[in-house]
C-alpha cells in the first residue's frame, strides 16, 4: 500500500499508452534517411534521455541534420498520431483510488505543456490533479528543475511524495527531488533498463502498484 500524501506521476509512457505511437512516428523517420527501424523491444533498450541521445543511438547525424528539424518532425508525426493513443485502463481506478484516500496528485511530464493540456483535457482527467507541468519546449529535456519547482510551490515534504513513471530519468528525478519511486515497465523503457538503476520497487503494470 502507497503510504506517500502526494503522488507525481510521469505521463507519456505511465499513464499514457503512447509506446505504440512513439515506436511509429520514429521509424517513420527512420524510413525517410534509410536507416534501420526499430523493434518494440529494441526501441524500449534504446529510448534515454536526454531524448537527443536516443536519436544519436539510432542513427541520426546531427553534424549533417539541425536537431531542431528533426526534434520538430518528431512531434509533428507524435501530434498526427496522438488521437490514436489513450490512458491506460488502469490508471482511472488507481487516480480514483488515490483521490479517494485524499492523497494531492500531480503530473510532472517532458510534454510540450500546450500538448500536454490538451491530451490530459481529452483523456477527461484533469480534475485529479493539483498541478499539471509540462516543459516549455519540443526537446522532451530533463523534468529536474520543474520538479523541484512543484516540490516548492505546493510545500511538500519529499519524505511524503512517490513518483510514478517509467524510465530511468523518472529516478533520477526522484532522487533529485529525495522522493520515493516506482518504475513502471510498460512504458518506454524495459524492465531490464529499469532495475539496472537500483531502484528499490520496478513493477510490470500499474496494477501491480497497488500491492505495494
């Protein structure tokens, strides 16, 4: 049982279902520069942040291509396919769940905010948070900063928050903010990559959540 006040949830990847989306938008890209695409699986060893790493690993040269072009291309591929995309079904019970104990719940998320409003206002859950924070810009960059910016708004006590999500920046973040964690291996990134970073509790879904 989750025994934190506050939650801060990650949301592509851990309450969103946008692996599927994300895997096509790239190895649309990668078609385009005759590259070779990726694999689920492949893609959940290869995806990091910061997301221009990734791009790199895959074969994108950026002495040769403007980062700025490819990370646009990449989004405009994302936003076509968005729609197709939803929360997974799950995380309805586990927010009502946490709602219902009174635990204060937050999205902290590499999302462009405008998109980010947007899908949370379509996936009709905004009501559950205090906070949705998204970043300011299309580079899917590190969440740190807003993460501690929210700890220190809200004036919580970092002993008192888990984060959810579901790659290792999740954890790096979590440490930096000193909060608790638990990674999620059904978004973007393996359960192998997932526990190489200590952290203490990786599960497969999010109703494996509830059990701890």
């Amino acid at each position: 049982m989750i025994k934190n006040k506050a939650i801060i949830w990650d949301y592509n990847g851990t309450l969103l279902d946008d692996l599927s989306i994300g895997l096509q938008s790239i190895n649309e890209m990668l078609i385009k520069r005759e590259l070779p695409i990726l694999s689920k699986e492949s893609y959940r060893d290869v995806f990091t942040f910061p997301v221009k790493k990734y791009y790199e690993s895959v074969g994108f040269n950026f002495e040769k291509e403007d980062w700025d072009m490819v990370a646009t291309e990449f989004i405009s591929n994302y936003k076509s396919l968005l729609p197709e995309s939803s929360i997974f079904p799950e995380a309805i019970q586990l927010l009502s769940h946490f709602s219902s104990l009174g635990k204060k719940q937050f999205i902290l998320s590499a999302m462009e905010q405008n998109m980010l409003n947007a899908s949370v206002a379509s996936e009709n859950i905004g009501s559950f948070f205090s906070e949705i924070s998204g970043i300011d810009n299309i580079y899917a960059s590190s969440k740190i900063a807003n993460g501690i910016k929210m700890i220190e708004s809200h004036q919580l006590t970092p002993k008192d928050v888990c984060l959810f999500g579901d790659t290792t920046h999740d954890y790096e973040v979590a440490q930096e903010l000193g909060c608790s964690c638990i990674l999620i291996a059904a978004g973007h990134q393996s359960i192998k990559k997932l526990k190489e970073t200590g952290c203490p509790i990786v599960v497969n879904h999010l109703n494996d959540i509830i059990k701890n």
